[in-house]
C-alpha cells in the first residue's frame, strides 16, 4: 500500500513537473514573440492621409546633410532609433525628414539640381501613389540625366528619398487608433 502511494505521488509530482515546465516554455515562448513584434522591423510606414503603405520601417537609412539646421533621433518610430533632419526651404517653410532606401511614392521628374538639401544630388517632388498627397522629395546623383525611369531610380544603390515625418503613420499606431463602433458593442 506504501508503495503504490509512492508510485501515485512520484506521478503527481512528475505531472505537476511537466506542467510547470509546459507553462514556463508558453511563457518563453509569448516573450519571445513580444520582443520580435516590438523590434522595430516589422512595422509599415504609411500615407497619413490615405494609409496606403509607403514602405517597410527597416528601410529607413540615415543620410547625412551637413545643410540639416538640426538632427534628432526619433521616437515615433517605436525602439529603432532613426535619426530625423531638419531642413529649411527657400521659402522658408522647415520640415523634419527621414531618409529610406526607398519607398512606394510617385516621383516627379525631372529632377532639379538647385536648392538641394544633399550635396551631390538632385530632387524630385515625391507623393504618395494613391491620394497624391505631398510625402517628401526622391534623390538621385546629380550627374545623372535629370529625368529618368523608375526602374532606374529603383535599381540604383545611390538613390534615396527623404519622408516628411508628420505625413508619415506607423502601421502599429494606426491599428490602435480603430475603434470598435458602439454598436458593435452589448
Ligand atoms: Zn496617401
């Protein structure tokens, strides 16, 4: 009788083994999700006036200006650090910008070589492909022909655009704007 008790406790205690270890890997398991989900590299970049999606977050590359009037790392962009420019336009209108490889906007050729904020390239007006509204400006190296086809722009590792940061919605930001509608609701 002793014995069997043994066998059914060695059991239990076994059981309650496996099952602290099930739980403790779930929990390894959602921590490890979390910290992928809040990495930064999964997150769209979208139109602020339309949501159409502008480009992937891990595209963002700094380009340095030297004509920047300051530079600062953003923290609307979660836990990646991307550092944005300020620029100032002939007009005088200023805007704070971040650089990406590349992105999903219409540029408008052609490109103009005067008043660049980066030395050495030319701009175009970049907007957004679905509502046209304004997003930033495409560069493209300056001794290039100032128009040229988008399949250009795109296979080039010298061409960049720089977004402005207020046109711009985090992807992550936008789904925790939705509201369920109270009709929805008991
Ligand atoms: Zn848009």
């Amino acid at each position: 009788m002793a014995h069997s008790c043994c066998v059914l406790m060695g059991v239990s205690w076994w059981s309650q083994f496996k099952f602290i270890l099930q739980c403790v890997v779930v929990l390894l398991q959602t921590e490890y999700t979390h910290a992928c989900g809040t990495s930064g590299t999964g997150d769209l970049l979208l139109c602020r006036s339309c949501g159409h999606e502008i480009a992937p977050e891990s595209d963002a590359s700094f380009v340095y200006s030297r004509l920047a009037l300051s530079q600062r790392n953003n923290t609307v962009f979660g836990k990646k650090r991307v550092p944005v420019q300020l620029f100032e336009n002939p007009q005088g209108y200023q805007f704070e910008v971040l650089t990406l490889k590349k992105a999903d906007v219409r540029k408008h050729w052609p490109a103009e070589k005067h008043f660049t904020w980066f030395p050495g390239h030319s701009w175009t007006i970049a907007t957004c492909p679905r509502c046209r509204a304004h997003l930033g400006w495409a560069f493209q190296p300056s001794d290039w022909p100032s128009t040229v086809t988008s399949q250009q722009f795109e296979d080039s590792q010298q061409t960049f655009v720089a977004l402005i940061i207020h046109r711009l919605l985090r992807e992550h930001v936008a789904s925790s704007l939705l509201v369920t509608p109270r009709s929805f609701k008991s």
